[in-house]
C-alpha cells in the first residue's frame, strides 16, 4: 500500500518521528507545521518536498501505521494458524487486533480520528486507500482461515471482513466518547460476538 522509496527515505522516516512525537504532547489540532520544521532541524522546503500539509502528512503517518500492524497481524495469524498449542486457539489473534483498537493513545487512532473531520481531498484519497487495503488484507486473512480449517468455508470473506472493519472503525470512535469504565467496551465482548458469528 505504501510507497516504499518515501518511505525508506531517512529524512522522510525523520519527518515521522519527529511528527508522532509533537502529536503525543500536543495532539492532531495543536500541531503545526512550523512546530515540525524547528523541531526536525530541516527546512519548510524540504517537508513540503514530500507533502502538501500536515494533514497529508498525518495520513501518510496513519497509513505506514495501518500497514506495519496489518504486517504484524498476518505474521501473528500464520503463526497461530501453524502452533497447535495455543489455549485460545486460532481466534486468540482476533483479540490482540481488536485490543489495539481501544488505545485511545494509539497514535494510528488519534489521527484517524481527527483526520474524519478534515475536508481535504488528498486526506479523503489517503483515507480511502485505507479502507481498501484493510479490507483486502481481512478477506485474506478470513480465506486462510478457511484454507486451513479454521474458519467454516460458508463465511463470505469479504462482507466478514466489512463486519470486522465497522466493529473496528467504531471501537475507536467509542472508545474517545465514553468517558467513564463501565460504558467501555471490551475487546473480549466483541471477541465472543464474532467467533459466534464465524463458528
């Protein structure tokens, strides 16, 4: 999904750095550019040589995180799916992917979420290209599943996949609302719901 030459770039991967860490002390709203330009030590022309603004650049940050957590679960899946032993069995991995969900922390979903409420077209193309991927890797992982007895054949993979992003996409946005313990949801909850739903 992403470019891997902006990417492997070390100002680039510089750039990211210095970003997520002015978003964890400031927040999404709060940070701007200049802030990232003194705090980097590089010039505005040498940001602006790979984006556009700061929300742009906070999509592409959410998109190396939405990739490198997706390789993470595929590599976890492939393990679970080959280790026998494990006292959860296969759909222990679901709930480590939904528990990532509930950090309202999380870099990925601070910017996620402030970036829903921006009306910038690159932002809205980032945001899409997202969607896409991360329910072409559910379907895929749905289908290994399938391929190794793990989940029933019956299981249409894609909606399945849908289902899981809206759970997903809604954690996170449940998870910055609630305000007190008990209207949180746990990820156990959802867990049970959709091994039900996949048995």
């Amino acid at each position: 999904m992403t470019n891997s030459s902006i990417y492997n770039n070390p100002s680039f991967q510089h750039i990211l750095t210095i970003t997520e860490a002015i978003i964890l002390e400031k927040g999404c709203r709060n940070t701007t550019l200049k802030d990232i330009i003194e705090r980097s030590g590089l010039s505005k022309g040498a940001i602006y040589h790979y984006v556009d603004s700061k929300d742009e650049l906070f999509g592409l940050i959410l998109k190396s995180k939405i990739e490198e957590m997706n390789e993470k679960f595929h590599m976890t899946i492939t393990r679970s799916i080959k280790d026998e032993s494990l006292n959860q069995g296969h759909f222990g991995v679901v709930s480590q992917f939904f528990h990532s969900r509930q950090n309202t922390n999380d870099i990925g979903n601070l910017i996620f979420i402030y970036l829903l409420s921006q009306d910038n077209e690159k932002v809205k193309k980032i945001l899409n290209d997202i969607f896409r991927y991360s329910k072409e890797t559910g379907t895929q992982w749905i289908k290994m599943g399938q391929a190794n007895g793990v989940i029933p054949e019956n299981i249409d993979a894609e909606k399945m996949a849908t289902l899981m992003m809206t759970f997903s996409y809604g954690l996170r946005v449940t998870q910055i609302l609630t305000t007190t313990e008990e209207d949180k949801i746990e990820s156990n909850d959802i867990f049970k719901m959709i091994i039900k739903t996949l048995i």
